[in-house]
C-alpha cells in the first residue's frame, strides 16, 4: 500500500506542474486542432490528443506539453492495475477503481467531463471553451486522482479492519495464557510451602540426638530411695 501511495503522490507532483501550464496545454491543442481541420469537433479523448500529437503537432513546445498530458494518464492506467493487484476489493472500491479505469481508458468520451469545487480548472477557461472544446480534457486527471485517493481511504480502512480481526485472538490467547500460568506456578508454590510447613512440624515433634540423651532417668547412688 505505501507503494502505490508514493506512486500517486508522485504523479499529482507531474500533475500540480502540468496544471502551471494549462494555457500552454489549450494552446498546443488549439494549434492542433487547426492543422487537423477539426475546430469544430471538442476535444473527446485521450486517443485524440495522441492523434494530434503524433500527426498534427508542429512546434517542440506544444509537443512537449502535449506528451506530458498523456505520460500523465498513461501513469495513471498502471496505477489502476497496481491497485487492482493489491487486494480483490469491496463493492465500493472495485466501483471507484471501474470508473478510473473507464476515465484513462484510450477511447472514453471526454466531452461531458467537468471538474467541480475544489478544482478550478475549468474555471481558467471561458465560457465557450468550457462548455464546448475543452472542458473535458483538463477535467480528467484531477477526476480520476480524486478518485484514486478515496480508493486508498477505503483500501486502509479495510486493512485496519482485518488486522483489528487477526491481531484479536492472538490478544485473548496472550491473555488467558498470562493468567493461566502464573496460577498455575503459583499453586505450586503454595503446595511446596505447605509440604514444607508439615515437615517442620513433625521433625519439631521428633527429639532431637540431645533431647534422647536426656530423656533418659537422671543417676542415683545405689541404695537411693525416693
């Protein structure tokens, strides 16, 4: 778990760098979209910025920021495989991972994608582009990281829910082991002490070697009469 956890933090670092650049994103794609003739269509998927990147990009700088976007979404579609190896779920994790799966998926339509409070993405763009080019496209990474963040909340609540059930009775057995032993030992002691007591009383009983020296009658000259 912290493995992938590092992973995500380190693609919302990529990401914190590519959202500094957003203008420069909107404007890579606009230039894009000129050579390819396709101003009228919005910008639908992952599989259309890889198309105009490839075939339609003219200058290093809008290729560049392009190439970070999808390096970005393709990171995050082996995040989703790692997340997927890691345990087989709940209901509502395996929902949460189906949808990021759908969202970095090549062809998912984009379009309808809007980013909402606390995101300000779309927020940077006007009205119209909003609503009609490119408001999907900016809207998918920090979708599919909110996402990806409730996953893990949900996944460490789990984990702490199975150790709290494994790590339970080990702690009765450690404790009905600890209290069984001592009495145990302790009523051996009291066992030995008495044992002992019983002893020294009877060997109290018993004359000692001086004692059976004079218990014998004290002597008497002959002829003595009491």
């Amino acid at each position: 778990m912290n493995e992938v956890k590092e992973a995500l933090r380190n693609v919302e670092q990529k990401y914190k760098l590519f959202q500094q650049q957003q203008f420069t994103f909107i404007s890579a794609l606009e230039h894009s979209r000129e050579n390819a003739h396709s101003k009228i269509r919005p910008i639908s998927s992952i599989e259309q910025v890889q198309s105009y990147m490839e075939h339609h990009c003219n200058n290093s700088t809008d290729q560049r920021i392009l190439l970070m976007f999808l390096d970005i979404c393709t990171e995050l579609s082996k995040l989703c495989q790692r997340f997927e190896a890691l345990h087989s779920g709940t209901p509502v994790t395996n929902n949460l991972l189906e949808k990021c799966k759908a969202l970095v998926s090549q062809s998912n339509d984009l379009s309808s994608l809007r980013a909402k409070y606390p995101h300000d993405v779309v927020n940077h763009l006007s009205c119209d582009e909003a609503r009609n080019h490119y408001g999907g496209v900016v809207s998918l990474i920090p979708i599919v990281l909110d996402f990806m963040k409730e996953w893990i909340a949900h996944s460490e609540k789990l984990s702490r829910k199975v150790l709290q059930h494994v790590s339970e009775p080990q702690l009765g057995q450690e404790a009905t082991g600890a209290t069984s032993h001592p009495s145990q030992t302790t009523g051996t002691q009291l066992c030995l002490r008495k044992h002992k007591c019983r002893q020294l009383t009877k060997d109290s009983l018993k004359p000692s070697g001086k004692d059976k020296g004079c218990s014998k009658p004290p002597w008497r000259p002959s002829g003595w009469k009491l």
